[in-house]
C-alpha cells in the first residue's frame, strides 16, 4: 500500500507527527504552493 512505501522513507523522520505529516501531503493530493500563487 502506498502508507507502507511512505513507512519505508519515513526512516528519518524525528517524531510520529511528522510522519502523519507526510501521510496528509501526500495522500491528501496537497499541493506545495500556497492559495493565489501562480506558476
């Protein structure tokens, strides 16, 4: 599953929410860019 790929590279993350972090951003479809900014 695509949680247990992100448990693979969360080897160094420092704490558990961070790595939860990580689940929303990349699960979540969040994109990097803030509200109103045009690329």
């Amino acid at each position: 599953s695509r949680i247990k790929a992100l448990k693979v590279k969360s080897r160094g993350f420092r704490n558990k929410q961070r790595f939860a972090n990580a689940i929303y951003f990349h699960l979540g479809g969040l994109d990097l860019y803030p509200a109103g900014f045009s690329r």
